[in-house]
C-alpha cells in the first residue's frame, strides 16, 4: 500500500540552531527531521536535545511530520536522546549507522519500556556498507515491528565505499535500486539521500527525478530552497493523473468491485494498480491544495 500521507521532501534542521528552527514552523515540507545526530556539535548536544523537546511539547510544528535523527545508542547521547524527547512525542524516531535488523530490535526494546511510546515509528538510516549487505534483513523488521522508513546517507556510505560519485549517480544506481525493493517488498517508505549543493536548484531538481524514476517516495534535504524543485519532481504529471483517475474510477464501479484485473483502454490492469493510482491523486491532491494556499 502507499504511504499514508506524502513524503516527498523531508528537511533535516540543526536541533541547536534556533533560528532555523524557528524557520521550519512555516515551511510547506511534508517532513521535518530534528537533527541531534550530525549537525550538532558535542558541546552542543545537550542544548539541542532540551531545545526539541521543548518545541515538541509546545507542538511547534502542528499539521507536519516529525522526525528526530537521535545519536546512535552505544555512544550514550543516543539515550540521553532518547530520555528528552520521547516524553515529547515525535512522530517516529530516525536511528542512524543501522547496520543490521538487532540495530532495530535494540531501539525497538527501549521503545517499548512504556505503554505510551509503542506507537512511535522508527526511520533507519542506511549508509554503511553493512546495512546494505543487510537490507533484506532490515526491511523485513517492518512487518513485525514499528519500522516506517528506509532513509539512504549516501555521504557516509559513498565515503565508506571510497566511491568517487559523479553527477548522475551512476556508481550508485545497485544501491538505489536495492533500497527501493527492500522498502517496497515490505511496505516502508524510501527516501532518497540529501543532494549537498544546496545553491544548485537544478541539481536537486535532476537528482530528485532521478529518485522518482527509480521509485523512492521521497528526498531528504538540507535547505528550504530545495523544497520546491524536489516537490515539483515528486509532482505526478497530467497524463498521470488522468490515468489515475480513470483507474481508481474504473475499480470503484459496481461490476468491478470483486475484480482483481480489467481492461482499461486496451491495457490490463491489475488491483495493486488501483493502490498505485490513488498515491498519485494523494500526491496531485496535495499540490493542488498547496497551489491554492
């Protein structure tokens, strides 16, 4: 099934920068990740962590998605992390360096300490070679478990994998591929990694179509001026949402109701097309309501 509401653009904002966060309250990004993890200096960790948990109680950001990227566990401000902000009640909780499925099942365990926090998500990073290897592994948590989303770092992985990336990823393109199949084979969410050079409107622009075409839901950003275009990429086209409409219309009608394939304009088609089409109205939807706004 697609996502319950869209994640094309999901904006990491610096927990200790209080400017940039108090920005982020009138953004029209679907997702906000408060970042404790690498954006924030260690002397400033502390003060982050306060700061978002602050803002969250005061429901800050009401009407957005909101992520916290915590520090890994086994450094101890992960936990520290974990202690200010899930009082706070994030909507999913972002867990960097996963390297395999017990990397879940450890954030899973102190999730589950209290009645109250068994409905928060978590969102896994990808960006080690590892939990690449892993991935199988990983995504199948998501049945079974609390797990949303597969989040690609490719900084660190590219890094890790001396890789030397040019401008359309091609050197990339196994790993993208694979993380949208895991995400899909188990119903997550796949986002695609940030694009750096936040003053290249057209270079996230084409990064960000590259992840459509590969199928990601989404990207993660580092600037606000990266929302339009990633939005605008993620946008369905009009020929695409005239085909959805006429899907969805198609499955709704009586005669169809218990059919699993029919005919459309000459071309069968299948249910889980029927799911398909109506994300892209859920997206189209969505851009129409922001036109408006």
């Amino acid at each position: 099934m697609p996502p319950a509401r869209p994640r094309r653009s999901a904006l990491f904002v610096p927990g200790s920068n209080e400017r940039a966060l108090e920005k982020a309250r009138g953004l029209s990004v679907d997702c906000l990740l408060l970042d404790l993890e690498d954006a924030v200096a260690p002397a400033r960790k502390s003060d982050a962590r306060g700061l978002v948990a602050e803002l969250l109680r005061a429901n800050a950001f009401e009407g957005r998605e909101v992520v916290v990227r915590i520090n890994a566990l086994e450094t101890g401000e992960g936990v520290a992390d974990l202690e200010a902000v899930l009082p706070a009640a994030p909507d999913a909780v972002l867990l960097p360096k996963v390297n395999a499925a017990a990397d879940i099942e450890g954030l899973c365990a102190a999730l589950d300490e209290t009645e109250a926090r068994r409905g928060m998500a978590i969102w896994a990073m990808i960006e080690t070679p590892k939990a690449v290897l892993n991935l199988p592994e990983i995504a199948s948590i998501g049945a079974r478990r609390r797990l949303a989303a597969l989040v690609l770092g490719a900084n660190d992985l590219s890094a890790d994998m001396r890789m030397r990336l040019g401008p359309e990823r091609a050197e990339l393109a196994p790993v993208l591929s694979q993380l949208v199949v895991a995400a899909r084979a188990h119903c997550l969410t796949a986002l695609d990694s940030v694009y750096n050079n936040y003053a290249d409107t057209d270079g996230v622009s084409r990064e960000a179509r590259q992840a459509r075409a590969f199928g990601f839901d989404g990207k993660t950003l580092i600037h606000p001026s990266q929302i339009a275009p990633v939005h605008d990429a993620f946008a369905p086209s009009n020929e695409e949402v005239d085909w959805a409409r006429k899907v969805v219309a198609a499955f709704q009608s009586p005669e169809n109701l218990e059919r699993g394939a029919i005919s459309i304009d000459g071309k069968m088609v299948e249910r889980m097309h029927c799911d398909e089409a109506e994300h892209v109205l859920a997206l189209a939807g969505e851009r129409l309501e922001e036109a408006g706004s």
